[in-house]
C-alpha cells in the first residue's frame, strides 16, 4: 500500500483561502467513492492561523502505480482544479507502508 501526503498553501486572505480549502476538501472526500485504487481519503482544513499551510491530505492507495492513475482521473483533475488558481505552493510524499 503506498501512502500520498500532500500539503496546499493558497494566495488570498484568509476568508478566501478558507472558502476555498473547504471546497477542495469536500471534493476530495468524495474520491474514493469514484476511483477504485483510492482506498481512504482524510482531510485536514488548517485551524491554527499562525501557520502558513492551508489544507493537508492523506490518501492510501493499493501500490505507488495508483497514485498515477489517481493523479490523472477526471474527478482528481476537477477537484485540484478547485485550488488551480490560488495554489502559491504545493508539498508531496508518497511511501510504501
């Protein structure tokens, strides 16, 4: 199984990150429920204001092929599609657990 772990800070105050994060964060909840290799999905929308990240996930696929197949599904693309626009930066890693 591998373990994809990424990390979002967003441009805009922070009312406007917030809307957004909460939005992207609804959308990548309802992957695994659209592509089969996604077995979990978690969320986490950044509380604490004296930090700088916005929004985390970590997704659990079958084997570290999926998260390409997961990188490219039309669902994935629309719902990072969500943060396209506001993305200041972005931090991955993907493991085998």
């Amino acid at each position: 199984m591998t373990k994809h772990i990424v990390m979002f800070k967003l441009k805009g105050t922070a009312e406007e990150r917030l809307d957004v994060a909460r939005r992207f964060a609804e959308a990548l909840m309802a992957l695994p429920a659209q592509i089969e290799c996604l077995s979990a999905m978690e969320v986490g929308v950044n509380e604490n204001p004296a930090e700088d990240w916005d929004v985390v996930l970590t997704a659990t696929l079958g084997c570290m092929a999926d998260v390409e197949v997961y990188a490219r599904h039309p669902a994935h693309v629309a719902a990072a599609g969500i943060v396209a626009p506001v993305k200041e930066a972005r931090a991955c890693v993907d493991y085998d657990i």
